[in-house]
C-alpha cells in the first residue's frame, strides 16, 4: 500500500481508490489475456488444418479429439459472443460433432 500512498502524496483515500481502480484494471486486462490465449489456439488449429496435419490424434499418437473439441467450442464461444447463432450461421454445414463420434467410434474400435 505505500506504493500507492507515495503516488498520491500520502493521501489514504485517494490510495485506496487508486488500489481498486488498479485492481480493475489487472482483471480487465487478465480477460483481455485471455481472449488471446483462446484466439491463439483456434489459429493453432487453423495452421494445423492449413498444413494438412491430422486434428484426431494426440500428443502420444493416440486416437483423440479432445483438443479439438476444445477450439471449436471456444470458436462457437467467440461466434456467440459476436451477437450470432452458431446453428443459424453454420445451418446444415457443421458437421463436428457426427465426425467426432465417427473418429472415436473408430477408436474404440482399435
């Protein structure tokens, strides 16, 4: 707290409010953070896509969608928060989730 008293020259009050107002400011820009984490992760998965690299398997090789369930929930996440209806905007062209049992069905199949 002596931070913040020092920068308003000993004031208590306007040290509290310059405490809190830093505090908002930390968990604004804490979500901003990560947003771009998230947005990072769906360019990750636009790459792999781009470059033809499989989306169903995992880190050890193993038959897995689990992380790419994961983006496309943070792109309905993000689409929602656009305004739009993810059933409305992808009508009858989302296939995710068929596809996604399809590749796990096969998994268990191994």
């Amino acid at each position: 707290m002596n931070r913040f008293l020092f920068a308003v020259n000993g004031d208590p009050a306007a040290a509290i409010k310059l405490y809190q107002l830093n505090i908002q400011l930390s968990q604004n820009l804490f979500g901003n953070i990560g947003i771009f984490e998230d947005l990072n992760q769906v360019r990750k998965l636009r790459n792999r896509i781009a470059h033809h690299e499989p989306l169903c398997f995992n880190s050890d090789n193993q038959i897995s969608t689990i992380e790419t369930i994961k983006n496309y929930q943070i792109i309905i996440k993000y689409i929602e928060w656009l305004g739009y209806l993810p059933e409305k905007l992808f009508l009858e062209i989302d296939e995710v989730s068929r596809i996604n049992k399809d590749i796990i069905s096969i998994g268990r199949d191994t």
